[in-house]
C-alpha cells in the first residue's frame, strides 16, 4: 500500500525573509486587513522571528510601517473611525471602545475623533447593548436583585459608566427610560 508523498516526507522550513519578501507580505498583509501601524509591526516582527533575516542590512519594520502610511495603505484615524463607529453600534461605552483602540495601537491624537463619537452615541450604545441582551426594558420580567447585579455587571464589562446602567437596568419591561443629557 502507498501513502501520499505530503504524508512521507517532513514539511520544509521557509526560506528566511529579505527585504522584497517582508515588503510583500507587508502589502499582502495591508491588503487584507484594515490594520494600524502598530499592529503591522508586530506582524512583520513576529514573521522575522518565525523565518529569519537573509537581507544584507537588519531589517526595519518601523520604516516600512511608516512608508505604507505615507502611501495611504494604514490609516491610524480611519482605523479608529471604523472600529470605535463598529463597536458602538454593537452596544459597547466609551471606555471599552478607548481600551479596544488602545490595544491596536493607535496613539491618542488618532484615538481622539473616535473618543469623541463614541462618548455622543453613549445613549444609543447603552440602547443598543440593552436591547441585544434583553435587559432592563427589553427583558422578558422585572429581575431580582442577584440578577439586577449581574446585569449592572455586564453593562460596567460593556465599557459603560454605572449611573447609565442603572437607569437602563432600573427601566420597567416595556418602559424605554427618557433620555438624559
């Protein structure tokens, strides 16, 4: 019986990286996702770490960060636009969003536009995570205090502040609770 020449014989090791094959696979990478400068570097880094370096000069996955930035191909404010816009519909407060931000690497004169929307839709995320989640006017009964906790819980985890949960959780069923400014 014969098996398949893929099950015989080891995988091959990559052939390390120069500097052409880390400017594709920045592009290819680029290309892809919607990605952050920060988030591109630890990519490329991690990719030399995996294959190694063959160029004749170290490799320097800052500059050609910043070159695709120059370019159009990362975009810190944008990136910060669309993943603060996308986790706000999705029902998440302004101090998830900021920490979401954070982590990807945005700095904070990029992360600020971004902050700023998030922080005048707090109501309608509040809303919209209520609503997902079948809490306080959008729940099927009143709740009992052990429950009541852990839904201030899961709003305060949401990235809201407490006094917003409480009015959204406090709300009868059926009762959406009047806007406050």
């Amino acid at each position: 019986m014969t098996t398949s020449p893929s099950f015989d014989r080891a995988k091959k090791p990559r052939p390390p990286l120069n500097e052409t094959k880390l400017r594709d696979l920045a592009l290819h990478y680029v290309g892809r996702f919607a990605t952050t400068r920060s988030k591109l570097i630890a990519y490329l880094n991690r990719k030399i770490n995996e294959r190694g370096w063959d160029g004749p000069q170290p490799p320097d996955p800052v500059e050609l960060a910043g070159r695709l930035a120059e370019l159009g191909y990362i975009d810190d404010a944008g990136f910060a636009a669309m993943k603060g816009a996308a986790l706000t519909r999705r029902g998440f407060g302004t101090r998830r969003v900021g920490e979401a931000l954070r982590a990807a690497g945005v700095d904070e004169t990029d992360r600020a536009p971004a902050m700023d929307d998030a922080a005048s839709a707090k109501w309608a995320a509040a809303d919209a995570f209520a609503r997902r989640k079948r809490l306080g006017p959008y729940a099927a009964a009143p709740v009992e205090r052990e429950k009541r906790d852990k839904q201030i819980a899961a709003f305060l985890r949401a990235g809201h502040d407490y006094a917003m949960a409480r009015i959204w959780i406090d709300a009868a069923p059926g009762e959406i609770p009047e806007r406050e400014e």
